[in-house]
C-alpha cells in the first residue's frame, strides 16, 4: 500500500486498496468525496483537493440514487490535465453506511455518510430527551454496519446530569453514552479513541443539538457566531446546510451533517437485533413461536413487563419499529416487482424492434 500512503490520512486501506485493484493503470486514481453539491464534488486525493463531475455512463447506469457518490465514499477517477478537476468514472463498494429512507412518499434510499466506522449520535441536555428518536438512530446504525456512540451535550447548563445519563445508559442498553460540553471543551478527551487507526466518525442529531459545535472543537477551530451563543440555552440555530468529511488534527475523520427532521428505517431488522438484544432474548422463552406478545398464554415478554423486568415503554418502541421495517420491507419489494417488470417489457420491446430490424 506504500503507492496509497499519502490516502491513509483519508481513510485508505487494504478493503479499498484490493477493489480498486481492477481500475489500476490507465490514468485511473482513487480519492474520497468531502463534500456532495448539486452538480459536482469536492474530494481528497493524492493529487490534492480537487473537484469533480460525474462521468456520464456513471450516472445513468446507476441502479437508484442510493448507488452514486456520496459523502465518505471512495471514488475512481481521471484527472483532468494541468487541472484540480476530475471525472468520476466509479463508485467503490462500501465497507459500511449511514442511510435512512429519503424524506417524502417514495421509497428511495439516503446515504447519509459512507464508509464510516461510528456514528456520533448527539442529543441535547437541555432538552427532554428523546429516547424513541435515538432508538431509531441507533437502529440504523447497527443495521449499517456502524457502531453507535450517543453523545449528551450541553452539560454545562443541565441540572441532574448523572441521574439523566443512568436513564440514558439504562434504556440504551450496551451503547457507549458519553456526556459532554463542546462549548467547554468538557468530556471531548474520551471522543479520540474513536478516531484512532484513521477512522470515520459521522455526526447526527436534530438542529440545534450542538453538532456544528462539537466539529469545530474538534478540529481546533471556533466558528460560532455571537447570534448562535446568544440561543445557545434554547435550541441554538442549525448552521450546516450539507454533508462534509472533515480531518481530524492527530488523525481520523469526521462527517458533519444537516439536522434530520425525519429518521425513516431503511433496511431490515438488524439493528432491531441489536438495539433490543434483551427483548429478542425474551421472545425466544414464550410458550408458542409465533407469540404476538398480546395476550397469549405463556408470553415471556408479557410476564417480564408484569415483573418490571421489562419497561412497557421499551417494549412498545420495539413494535413500533419492528412494525415500520415490515411495512417499508413491502414496500421495497413491491417497488422491486415494479422495476423487474418494466425492465422486462423493455427486453420484449428490444426483441420486437430486432425482429423488424432482421425482416426488413
């Protein structure tokens, strides 16, 4: 990997290095995508920062918009001579992701973040906290392939701190829950462990949370304004309008992203398994194997919430949630049936035009 040594800053190694194996030569290098706009990227490479357009073939092979560039994706490209532009030609495949279904009625995939190695979910403290949204954070991230990390920020003006995080780590069970002040600076020594090995760390939590905040500590840098102090006790004021891969001094990666006001699942259940270990456990000691857990005979999980073994509210986000991935699962799959149909009268449509062409 010594050729690549100057991408290990960026994220590079050997999952990477062995896919772009197939493009090597030819003009071709790799670089990361920092920042997604509307019609073209800003990435990282061995070149230096470059920005970059779509190849054309690219954009209209892609499956569905899940499949092109996104924020922390590595990318194939050709650079422009004498230029700091490129062309994308590739997508890499992703080592994991961050994504959630797109806002709105369609069924059409997010990419928050890729190639991240932990989500930084923030929640404030001067705000009720809200347990069901950071479930379903926490839910999309073990359902990616990404270890969740819940951040509670603005300490420095929360009265009962420890009896929140006990809640916290207590409803939250097995996730690393740090409480911190990143206007203070308070609590951020026990992030960088979490940047170690160059890895990524993506961002997420509402606006007004303290994400942009937390960035800036950790990147040496201070660009509050005096207008977002002064709301700093209230909600603060969202400033980050799109997706961007950041450096970390020391090393290590860092993905800001805008606050989300819909956190829709996207994938299976996964992460249901492991956001909800407890209860899955449960649901294997019930009488009968399909067990609804209403009002059957013999239901370990109805027993358990009768004991106070199990909180009734956690259970009731367990369903919920599971009951959201089934309804998006067939959704997705009708979507699927759609597609494979049209593709399929195209084909016959194809067939039809050749077959005039070979008699003409």
């Amino acid at each position: 990997m010594t050729q690549f040594n100057t991408l290990k800053n960026y994220g590079w190694n050997e999952f990477f290095e062995a896919y772009f194996s197939e493009y090597a030569g030819d003009g071709f290098s790799p670089a990361r995508v920092s920042v997604e706009h509307r019609n073209y990227y800003e990435l990282y490479s061995e070149h230096g920062e470059l920005t970059a357009e779509k190849a054309g073939k690219l954009f209209y092979n892609a499956e569905d918009p899940g499949s092109l560039p996104a924020v922390g994706d590595w990318v194939v490209i050709k650079q422009l001579p004498n230029e700091e532009k490129a062309v994308i030609h590739a997508v890499l495949p992703r080592k994991s992701k961050f994504s959630r279904k797109k806002a709105g009625e369609t069924t059409v995939e997010q990419v928050v973040a890729a190639n991240v190695d932990y989500v930084f979910i923030i929640s404030s403290l001067n705000q009720d906290l809200n347990f069901k949204r950071m479930e379903r954070y926490l839910a999309l991230a073990w359902d990616n392939g990404v270890k969740p990390v819940v951040l509670l920020s603005k300490a420095d003006i929360c009265d009962g701190i420890y009896a929140r995080l006990a809640e916290t780590e207590e409803r939250l069970v097995g996730t690393d829950v740090h409480v911190i002040s990143a206007l203070k600076g308070a609590g951020l020594d026990d992030l960088h462990k979490y940047f170690e090995g160059n890895k990524t760390v993506a961002v997420v939590g509402s606006s007004g949370v303290g994400k942009s905040t937390l960035i800036n500590s950790l990147l040496n840098r201070n660009v509050m304004d005096v207008s977002e102090i002064s709301l700093y006790k209230d909600r603060g004021r969202h400033t980050t309008a799109h997706r961007e891969l950041f450096v970390v001094p020391g090393g290590g990666l860092i993905i800001d992203t805008p606050g989300m006001r819909e956190i829709q699942l996207w994938e299976g259940g996964e992460g249901l398994e492991e956001l909800f270990e407890d209860i899955e456990k449960l649901t294997l000691e019930c009488k009968f194997s399909d067990c609804k857990h209403e009002s059957e005979p013999g239901c370990r999980v109805l027993a358990a919430i009768t004991s106070g073994e199990l909180e009734e509210g956690r259970f009731k986000s367990y369903k919920k949630l599971q009951n959201e991935i089934k309804y998006f699962a067939r959704k997705q799959d009708k979507k699927a049936q759609l597609e494979e149909k049209k593709k399929w009268k195209k084909i016959s449509l194809l067939g039809k035009q050749i077959g005039k062409y070979k008699k003409g």
